[in-house]
C-alpha cells in the first residue's frame, strides 16, 4: 500500500508521521487471553488516571491539536485514542468485537495513538492519501451512521473517505472474514516510542489473530 501525506495536512500537522502495517490474518472471536489483557490494562488506566488527565497524554494531545489546526473541535469529535481510555476511566465497559478490532483498541489505549484498522480487501486501489475532511463529503462511521468529517484527517481510497482518528468507515472495517490487516498508527506527537509500539503490535497481531507476512514500514 502506498501512502501520500497532503500538503494541507503536513501544513496543519507538520510534526505527523505513521506507522503502516499490513499483515495476512485468521480473524476471529476475542480470546479469553486477549480479553484478559484488556482488562488488566483497564483496571490500570482506572487506577492512575482521572478523565480530566486523559486529554493531557502526549499523543493525544497532540492529535487534539491537530484537529483544532484543521478546523475540527476534540471536544465534539474526540479522537479515537482519548474516547476509548475515557469510556475505561469513566468505569465503562468496552464492546467486544473481535479479536483484531479488540486488539487494535487495546493498542490504541496503550500507546495514546488513533489507529486506522481497514480490511485491505475492501479498499479500492493501491493508494491511500491523507488529507483534510470537506464540507459535504460523504462518511459512514462505524456504528455512528453519518459522520462529518469537514476539518478531520482522513485516509482516502480510490472511491473515498475510509477513516479518521475519530472513527473508521462501514466500507472498509474489519469483520470476521477479513484476511489482510492494513493498520495506520497515526502519530501526531509521541507517546509511547515508535520501537516499543511497533513491538506490542507486532506481537498482539501474530499472538491473537496468527498473523503472517507482517510488513512494518515507518512513513513521513
């Protein structure tokens, strides 16, 4: 997969950078292994974080500013990263999806990051293009019907919007039958380091969705 970052969005966000990952997998249902991770992760956010620190993470900071450089406001289009810890903050449970989704999601908790899961069967052509949301384009979120995304990063395909740090499309998104990982950690400031992220991700994905041909790639 090839990526091309816009000038609008390097102009917006001048300190971005992503790592890409694609990888061949067996999705399946959330283990009970996988699902013990998270919660252990959980329990820990809930013990040394309140929800007003959530906003203050490094990565997440940075992606909030980002947007505001935009034309969005976090505050109503909180990035992914920040509304699952603060859903895990607040003591609310996570949805279980399935095993490379949850996985992701823990991920994204651990590191600070919104990421970009996509079943790469489903985009259309071998490019993707970063740029800004306009007024008007039409998005399906995932379970969010439609989204508008004027003012928000978002990953184009030949056809398309396919995701922002807010929320994936419905066109793209993984489900069970999904057999080719493309995952984008957008990195809008660090957080975690991009050694130990890439480290954790590659082994969640080959530890619960037995993933082969896995390609790392940093892009700038």
């Amino acid at each position: 997969m090839e990526i091309v970052i816009s000038d609008k969005l390097r102009a917006a966000a001048p300190e971005y950078f992503m790592v890409l990952i694609e990888a061949d997998v067996v999705n399946c249902a959330t283990s009970e292994a996988l699902w013990q991770e998270i919660e252990e992760y959980s329990a820990y956010l809930r013990e040394n974080v309140e929800v007003s620190q959530v906003n203050k993470r490094p990565g997440i900071a940075a992606t909030r500013q980002a947007y505001k450089s935009c034309g969005k406001d976090p505050n109503r289009y909180r990035p992914a990263s920040e509304a699952l810890c603060r859903r895990v903050v607040k003591g609310m449970e996570l949805y279980r999806i399935d095993a490379l989704v949850d996985l992701i999601n823990l991920l994204s908790m651990r590191s600070g990051y919104s990421i970009g899961g996509f079943d790469g069967d489903k985009i259309v052509g071998e490019t993707l293009t970063l740029g800004i949301g306009e007024e008007g384009e039409p998005f399906e979120g995932i379970g969010r019907g439609v989204l508008n995304i004027a003012g928000l990063p978002v990953y184009r395909d030949d056809v398309g919007g396919i995701g922002t740090p807010t929320s994936d499309n419905e066109r793209t998104k993984i489900d069970l039958n999904t057999r080719h990982a493309v995952i984008c950690i957008n990195i809008y400031g660090q957080d975690m380091s991009v050694d130990d992220t890439i480290s954790l991700a590659e082994r969640l994905l080959r530890q619960y969705v037995s993933a082969e041909n896995v390609v790392t790639r940093i892009v700038k």
